[in-house]
C-alpha cells in the first residue's frame, strides 16, 4: 500500500514539474489553418490571416459608419456593413479558384518541358530551374524561387518542400512528390512517366472546361438572382421617406428574412453546382 501511495505522489509531482517545465506546442485554430490555406491558394502566402481579417473588420467598418450616414437606418447600415465585411474573403475565394485554374491549364506544357529538358539530360533541379524562363509564365516566379533556393542551399528535398507551398495546387503536389522519388530511387522511366501525366492533365483540364463552360449560365443567373434585390436595396437608400420603413420591427424582420432566405438559397446553388475538385493530399 506505501509503494502504491509513493508511486502515485511521484507521478502527481512529475506532472506538475511538466507543467512548469517541458516547452508546450501551441496548435493554430482550424479557422486560422483555413485561412492560411486559402491565402495561399491565392498566391498570397505572405500574407497573414490577422491581416485578412483585419482587413474584412475595417471594410465592414467604413460600411456601416457610410450606410448610417446616407440612409439614417440601421438594420441597412448592419446589413451593407456584412456584405462589405465579407467581400475581401470572396475576393480572396475567387482569385484562388482563377489562380487553380490558370494552373490546371499551363501544367501540362510545364511537364512537356521538364519531359524534354530529361530526354536533353539534364538534371531534375536543372530542368525544374529552366522551367523559370522557358516554362509558362503563371509558373515562372515559384520556380524561379526555387533556382534560388537550390543556389543557396542545394537542399534538393527541402526546396522541393518550399516549392510546393508556394505553389499550394494538387497537380503540383503530385509532379514535385513524382520527381522527389525519381531523384531518390532513380527514375529510369521519368521521362514516360511525365508524358503519361501530360497527357492526363490535358483530358482532365479539357473535360473540366467543358463541363465549367456549360454551367457558368446557370451560376451567373444564380449570382444575379441573389444580387438583385439588394442592388434594389441600394437605390431604395438615396429615397429617405422609403427607406425609413426598414427601421421598424417589421423592416428589421424582412431585411434579416431575406438575407437569410438569398444566403441559404445561395449556399444550396454551390453545393448543386459545384463540381469535384481535387484536395491536396500530398502536403
């Protein structure tokens, strides 16, 4: 019994002295996660997500105090201060699927030219350099980041790392892991193995198009749909004897009914629209 007492009170004490201690590892909220991620699906990388919501904090801000001085409203003034509020992350969202698309395009000319730099025998950081001057421009500044970060450390692994955050896209992800085995097992077959993937990338790429061409009408009359009646909102706030009704109870439940009513009737058009996108898997 002294020996179980004793060893419980030793435990007890060394947990406490690692509380005290042992250095702890602060985890990132999920939402900050979800923020970096987006930011640098974007191309922002070097932008922090305090940033980004600072930003959306003060374009809410000079919406609400510009709404309450034109329309004396406040139910207006809350409503325009939202939108306004989230316009900065629908900027961001926009930009990083342009950015992903731009992308699914030129990848498969960026693998044709590493494929031909290979077949020239060059080495895997020479034809991934080379791809900063000859390869298509949307790709041009990452990998000319990488020629630098080979100069500088010749660290081919940890370069290939920091390659593929810049460029924070699932067919990069693929092609760099593709090279990083070839360069550690030896990669007889990379020249096939890249034409293979060029190929593929260019059925993908153009079945996609095809299939984002013959949605974009329904999703820009969707868009439309939801927009209208707050544009409708916006030059009802230049008319003071109308626009003070949305100052009541009443007003105030209409304003929040519709907004609710386009949000949810938006966020149902996404989901039925949206089509299968690929997740980076290989980070």
């Amino acid at each position: 019994m002294g020996a179980v007492l004793g060893l419980g009170i030793g435990i007890g004490l060394l947990l406490c002295w690692s509380a005290f201690v042992l250095p702890r590892t602060h985890r990132r909220p999920r939402k900050a996660e979800r923020t970096d991620a987006l930011l640098a699906r974007a191309g922002l990388g070097a932008v922090s997500s305090t940033s980004l919501w600072a930003l959306c904090v003060a374009c809410a801000g000079v919406a609400l105090l510009v709404t309450e001085v034109i329309t004396h409203t406040p139910p207006i003034a809350v409503v325009f201060a939202a939108i306004a509020g989230y316009l900065p992350v629908a900027v961001l969202i926009g930009r990083a699927r342009r950015r992903q698309r731009e992308f699914a395009e030129v990848w498969p000319e960026a693998v044709d030219n590493l494929a031909s730099a290979v077949r020239a025998g060059l080495s895997l950081p020479e034809a991934l350099a080379g791809l900063a001057v000859r390869g298509p421009e949307a790709l041009r500044e990452p990998f000319a980041q990488f020629e630098l970060d080979y100069q500088v450390s010749g660290r081919f692994g940890d370069c290939l790392d920091r390659l593929k955050d810049r460029l924070a896209d699932p067919v990069g992800d693929r092609v760099v892991e593709g090279l990083r085995v070839a360069r550690e097992v030896g990669g007889g077959e990379l020249g096939r193995l890249l034409r293979n993937l060029s190929s593929y990338l260019r059925a993908e790429a153009r079945t996609r198009a095809e299939l984002e061409s013959r949605q974009a009408w329904a999703v820009n009359g969707a868009r439309l749909a939801v927009a209208a009646p707050w544009l409708v909102l916006v030059f009802l706030s230049f008319q003071p004897d109308v626009i003070q009704r949305y100052s009541s109870a009443a007003g105030t439940v209409v304003l929040a009914g519709g907004a609710a009513a386009c949000l949810v009737a938006y966020r149902i058009m996404q989901r039925i629209a949206r089509l299968p996108t690929e997740q980076r898997i290989l980070r």
